[in-house]
C-alpha cells in the first residue's frame, strides 16, 4: 500500500446509510451520513448481488462502521460491520425516519463533518423507535439541524431591542430577522409567547404549542430548502387521510 | 444540418438505463457494423413489445392480453392476494411453488427520497380490485425501508376497506446456520421468534 492510498483510507467510521440507488449491475450508490465525514457518496461493489453479506448490513436507520478508500467525490466501500443496537423502525415512526433522512439529504452539505448532529440523529432514532408521539421528537430534531447548519432560533428574546419574550404576549416570526413584537404589520409568522418559551425548552406537551411550533419549522425548514419539496410529507399526508 | 440516423440511434440507445454516451456509441457500432440481422430484429422485437404489451387490467403485470393468463387460469385461489413490487418478485414466488393464489404487481415501490409516493404507484387498481373481490391480501414487498414503508402504507389502506392483511415472515434462510448469517437478520429473527406449540 503506498502512503497516498493509505491516507485516502478510512477505518471503521460510524455512519449511518441515508439512502441508496441501484448502481451498474450490481452495485449501490450509498448516501452516507459517517460521523467524523458528514455525508458522502460511497459505492458499495457487489452489493446487489444475490449472495451479497452487505445486504443484512447495508440498511437505512442501522448503525454501521464503514471503511472505505478514494479521494474523488464518489468513494469505495472497503467493508461494511453492523453495530445493533437500534430497533428496526416501523410504521408511522419509519415514516418519520424518512423525513429525518430527507432533510439530512437535502440540506447537508458533502463532506462536512457534524458530530454533535449525527449523535442527535441517533439517539433522534431511538426516540422514534421507543416512544408513541413523535411529534416533539421531530421537532427537537428540526430546531437542532437548523442549529448545526448555522440558522440557530433565537426564541426567547426579540431580535434587536433583545427584550425576553413573555409568554402571555403576541409575536411574530420574521425568517432571517427573529422574533418581534406583533404590531399589527403583515409580515413573519404570528406565534404566542407562549409557544416560543416552551420552544426553548423542547416542551410541547401543549397542543397549541404543537401545533404553532409545527407550523412555524415548516415554514423556516421550506425557507431553507429554497423551493424543493419534501415528498415524505406528502406520504405522511396521503396516510393521515387514509 | 439535419441529425444523422447514426445520431438519433445512439440518442435512442441511451434511455436504456446505465447507458452513457460511450456505450450508446460502442453498441451503435456493434449494431451496424457486426449484427444488422441483430439490430433489425431488436427493432421489430422493440416495436412489437411497445405497442402490444400493457398492464393486465386484474394484476397490473405486463401482459399482451386484457386479463394476463395467470389470472384468467381457473385453478389459483381467488381467496388469497399477494402483492410483490416488481414482476421478477412474483417470478420467484411462482417458481418457489408455495402459493396458489392470486398476485397484484405494484411496479415499484413508495420511496420517498427518490420522489415516489402513493400517486406514483396508481393503486386505485389494487383497491378497486380487493373492493370487488374480497380475499386476504399477503404483502410481499421487500425487506427494505423502502419495502417496510410500501407495506406500512398499503396496510393503513387496505385495513381501512376492512380487509384482512399479512406480511410474509422474515428470518434465517432455509438450511441456515446461525454461525453464517449476518448480524441484521439475525437481530430480526430472534425479535420476531415465535412461540412452539407442539
């Protein structure tokens, strides 16, 4: 091995599988979120093969350790360990998994490490896998990938006079500006004080606050995907109706 | 300048999926070069195939009739449904000889990241189907996400028209040995043992 192919090597990188396509005849094309990486594009020869010992191990929402070798944008898969540990996800929480992985997908850079976000994308997962009501679940999840990304929600103070929001006044929302007192103009999103204190404090216990801080992260998480759709709401949608 | 027949024919090749513009050229080649008898008959193989092969209005496999053979025999048990996502699934599932009933083909399967959700799939055909003739529906998709979340929501549907759903089980193969098997599925296996009753 010469010391340029041994520096392009990684080793036993925890990571977990975002997505994957059908690549040639019997390869996949991994989406990959690794935690000392970020997201990267790695091939994984053979793996559709019949007899292929990566089948079992290359799921989505399984803990994994990755090797692999290339310094291009797509890599090569070296091998694959499954780690355990996490229950398979079902039903309405696989649905969520979806949405978590569809986020990571559309608004992680490659090759940008975030630790701190791919620990709370874990133990995000055995929430969903553990709990009945994964709505605060998501959205602890949505406030924290919007922190990593470097669009951190101020919620308890307003943006300029840096007043504490009170939780029995009205507010609104303004994207790229913070929370202001609601003076009547049309502008941002109206939300009680109420709902952005228990924000802060990842309560959403409360229906109301349920709903408005569902609401208001829709409207801030399309304001960051710049026009794209997210189809897992869509599914979530079609389900609900059923 | 108009664009040549070689042109338009490596254009053509290259909706096949995995075909670049280097293999578009490279079979082209081979096509007019090495194989004209080849080529003529892949065209008329082609034409034939695209204006006579359409979806058997019961199973939605393709079929060159209105009703498939499989699903106009008279000796498969119209009492059972098993729904597979492509019809290299229901290959499988006929050759395992396992299973005497009816098939309903998805032709894909609901995978979110890829765009693909319940309108995608047009499984007005699957409810109308199971709304005429009751049966238990037997959910083969496959054990990926993807797979699950097929089932999950085809589950939700159908449980909703009140009709009676299974999945197929998982676990350790046939002849398996706990020594060889991956970790995955062994996981899966001792999660989902079942009781013996003897």
């Amino acid at each position: 091995m010469t010391a340029a192919s041994r520096q392009n090597r990684q080793q036993d990188e925890l990571a977990f599988i975002l997505h994957s396509h059908p690549f040639r005849e019997t390869s996949l094309l991994l989406d990959v979120f690794s935690r000392h990486h970020g997201r990267l594009a790695i091939v994984a020869r053979g793996a559709r093969r019949p007899r292929s010992a990566l089948r079992g191990v290359l799921m989505g929402f399984q803990p994994v350790t990755l090797s692999w070798f290339g310094k291009g944008e797509v890599r090569t898969l070296h091998s694959a360990e499954w780690q355990g540990g996490q229950p398979y996800l079902q039903g309405t929480a696989l649905m969520c998994g979806f949405y978590l992985n569809e986020l990571l997908v559309n608004l992680l850079g490659r090759d940008d490490a975030h630790e701190q976000l791919f620990d709370y994308y874990r133990a995000t997962l055995q929430r969903l896998a553990h709990e009945a009501d994964h709505a605060a679940t998501l959205r602890c999840f949505e406030k924290h990938l919007l922190q990593e990304l470097g669009y951190a929600l101020e919620l308890e103070r307003e943006a300029g006079s840096r007043q504490p929001v009170l939780a029995e006044a009205r507010y609104r929302y303004v994207i790229e500006h913070g929370v202001v007192a609601d003076d009547g103009r049309m502008d941002g999103f109206p939300i009680s004080g109420k709902t952005l204190l228990a924000m802060t404090a990842d309560d959403y216990s409360d229906p109301q606050v349920a709903q408005q801080s569902k609401q208001l992260m829709r409207v801030l998480i399309n304001h960051h995907l710049g026009g794209r759709v997210l189809h897992t709401r869509e599914l979530v949608k079609d389900l609900q109706k059923l | 300048m108009t664009v040549s027949y070689l042109d338009n024919l490596m254009a053509a090749l290259r909706c096949l999926p995995g075909v670049g513009p280097k293999s578009a050229q490279r079979m082209a080649y081979h096509l007019l070069q090495r194989d004209r008898v080849g080529a003529l008959q892949l065209a008329s193989a082609l034409q034939k195939a695209a204006s006579n092969v359409q979806h058997c209005s019961k199973c939605n496999n393709f079929s060159e009739l209105e009703v498939c053979e499989l699903c106009a025999s008279t000796r498969r048990d119209e009492g059972q449904l098993c729904v597979v996502e492509m019809p290299a699934d229901l290959l499988m599932i006929e050759q395992a000889q396992c299973y005497r009933g009816m098939y309903y083909v998805l032709m894909g399967r609901l995978s979110p990241l890829d765009g693909i959700g319940a309108k995608q799939l047009h499984l007005e055909r699957l409810v109308k189907r199971v709304q005429q003739h009751p049966c238990e529906v037997i959910l083969a998709t496959n054990f990926t996400v993807e797979g699950d979340a097929t089932a999950h929501y085809l589950a939700t549907l159908l449980q909703s028209l009140g009709v009676r759903v299974s999945r197929i089980a998982r676990g350790l193969p046939v002849g398996g040995e706990l020594e060889q098997v991956d970790s995955g599925t062994l996981a899966q296996a001792v999660l989902e043992r079942r009781e013996l009753t003897v």
